[in-house]
C-alpha cells in the first residue's frame, strides 16, 4: 500500500472501475474515449469506464487516446487531436497529475488490481514412499500459486484400477490443499497418480483467491513433471498373494515313520510369514500336519 492509503479496494478479472476526471469548467467531450492503465493493457471506455485487465499494483493512468465519431483508434496522443472543449469552444488542456502525484488516480484512491487467477504448481504427498494397503492414508497435497480461499468440498479423483477413488478435500484453504485418501478394498496402483488433470473438480463449492478470482483447477498431466506420480513412489496393493502350485523338494520314493519330506509351497508374489503356518496333508487313517519351517521375505 501507498503512504496515506486506510482500507485498500480490490478488484478481480472482470470487475469495473469508474474513473472520474474532473475539470476546473464544464467540458464537451467525445462519447468515447481509451484510457491505458499502468499494467501496460489498455481498454474502450464508456463514460470514461474501464474493465479490470491483467494485475497492477494500483491502477493510474498512462494516456488518453481519442476515438472519432467515424470509429477507430487514434494513434496519436492528446492534445494533438483536439477532444475536449468549453462551451465558448476553448480547448481543454488535457494534461493530468502525474502518476502517483496530488490529484492523480493513485494518490486520491487505494485501488488495487488482481486479475491473475490462481494456479495449480504441484501435487505430492507427504506420506513416504513405499506400498500401501487397505487402511492406510495417503495425504495428497495440491498447491496453488498463491493462497486460496475453499468453500463446499472439491474432489480430487485418483487412478487406482478397476475402481476410481475419489477424495474429498477438508480444511481451510492455503496454498496447499490437503486431500487425506483412505486405501480401500479393490483400490490397485503400481504408481499412484491422478486419472487426469482435470481429476481436480469444486463439486458444488469454490476455490478462490483473496479478490475473488476464480482458480484454474488444472492439474500437471499425469507422470509428467509437478504430478503426484512424478514427485512420489507409493503403491497401492489390495490383493493379497495366492498359491500358485505345491510340490516337494524331497526324491519321489517310499518313506518311513521318523523321515522328514520338504513341501514348497509357491506364491505369485513376496509374501512375510508370522506364527507357525500348518498344511494338512492327507496320509491314510490320520492326516498327517506338515509344519512351517522357512521362506518368509520370499516367494517359496
């Protein structure tokens, strides 16, 4: 803020701005004037009217350009091209306070321009690397370019197979989004990552920054640089491993009471035994009971 400003004004992406120039008599202008801004964007004006464009610190005056009745810009700076005049005719002197100066735009009003939405910079998670099952949390965090403002629950939908999970966000807006995702049965991934950048929807409510603007929800794409497969390595896995066959290492051939014979039993994937696992195995009048001995951390 200048010195001597109290309360700023705000004004976001397609708010409107009246500009009043007064003149120490009363002035007979052309109905349409340009009027550029400080922002380096110039706008049509009516009634000496200005839409908000791109971001400035404080909107001021550059220069005025006129419009003549038969329409289209003219180049040339006031003065030269006479638009402003008294009742006996006299021309207006059209030169104004310098920017910033007494009796300028920016020195009598505290207005300050935002027409830069908020964007989406990145998406990871602080829950570390590694797999994650049914039960487990993953927070996943989408951050903004500047602090936004969240209203209702907007929904990050994530790609975990057969079934989409589907987040909902809780908290108090930030430039980072918090979206806690709970592993849940049939959930599969061997990187977890969003379905698409458009996978960050409002569902009813709003993401906004402090003026006003409306965030863009778009999402790095998937596996691409700033995404959540990009930045992180967490895997979902909800299926448990199965038996994919049962044999023996001992030699085909008859055995006796008090001989030992080795059965492996094979997984389709790297499976940690606890406790003391049993197979049953049948063995005429009473089955006989084969007794874990060994394999935990493999797939045998």
């Amino acid at each position: 803020a200048q010195a001597g400003w109290t309360a700023a004004q705000y004004a976001k992406a397609g708010d409107q701005i009246t500009m009043n120039i007064v003149s120490n008599e009363a002035l007979m202008a052309s109905p349409v004037v340009w009027i550029g801004q400080n922002s380096g964007a110039g706008v049509f004006a009516d009634a000496n009217k200005a839409t908000v464009g791109q971001g400035a610190n404080a909107l001021n005056w550059v220069a005025v350009y006129n419009i003549p009745p038969a329409g289209g810009l003219q180049e040339e700076k006031l003065p030269h091209q006479i638009t402003f005049k008294d009742a006996a005719g006299n021309a207006a002197t059209l030169t104004l306070a310098s920017p910033g100066a007494s009796g300028s735009l920016g020195a009598n009003k505290a207005l300050v321009i935002d027409g830069v939405v908020p964007t989406v910079s990145n998406v990871t998670s602080t829950t570390s690397d590694g797999t994650l099952k049914i039960g487990d949390v993953a927070a996943i965090t989408v951050t903004f370019t500047e602090a936004v403002t969240v209203t209702g629950t907007p929904q990050l939908t994530l790609e975990t197979g057969v079934t989409d999970a589907v987040v909902n966000y809780r908290g108090v807006g930030g430039t980072d989004l918090t979206f806690n995702y709970i592993v849940a049965a049939g959930h599969n991934s061997s990187d977890l990552d969003y379905v698409s950048d458009n996978s960050l929807t409002l569902n009813g409510g709003s993401i906004k920054d402090f003026v006003g603007n409306n965030a863009n929800l778009a999402l790095p794409n998937p596996g691409a640089e700033g995404s959540l497969g990009f930045n992180k390595d967490i895997v979902i896995d909800n299926i448990g491993p199965s038996v994919t066959a049962v044999s023996s290492s001992t030699e085909d051939g008859a055995y006796k009471a008090g001989e030992v014979i080795v059965i492996t039993v094979s997984l389709n994937e790297t499976t940690i035994v606890t406790g003391t696992p049993k197979i049953t195995l049948e063995t005429g009048a009473t089955d006989g009971v084969g007794v874990y001995s060994s394999g935990s951390g493999s797939t045998v």
